[in-house]
C-alpha cells in the first residue's frame, strides 16, 4: 500500500471552498484510480494536512 501525506495553508475565508475541492479530488482518484480514501484534518494553527491511501 502506498500512503501520500499532504500539507497545506489555506486563507481563512477559503477554508470551505478548499474542503469542498479537496473531496472532489479524492472522489477522482478513488472512481479512477483505485485509491482507497483520505482523511483530511486541520491543526489549531489553520494548517491542512491530509493523507490519501
């Protein structure tokens, strides 16, 4: 299995925009690609970081 870990800052106003893209993407890659999923979190410091099987 290959896991791929994701790190990304994002403007606060933008936050809902981001998760909204971000499962389209995932959704791509689990209908095209095999992938299993990702889990995508936010640290206190508004940071991103996802990790996509």
């Amino acid at each position: 299995m290959l896991a791929v870990i994701y790190r990304a800052f994002v403007y606060p106003h933008r936050d809902e925009e981001y998760r909204q893209h971000w499962k389209t993407v995932v959704d791509y890659f689990v209908t095209h690609c095999g992938a299993i999923g990702s889990t995508l979190h936010q640290t206190a410091e508004g940071e991103y970081i996802a990790y996509s099987r």
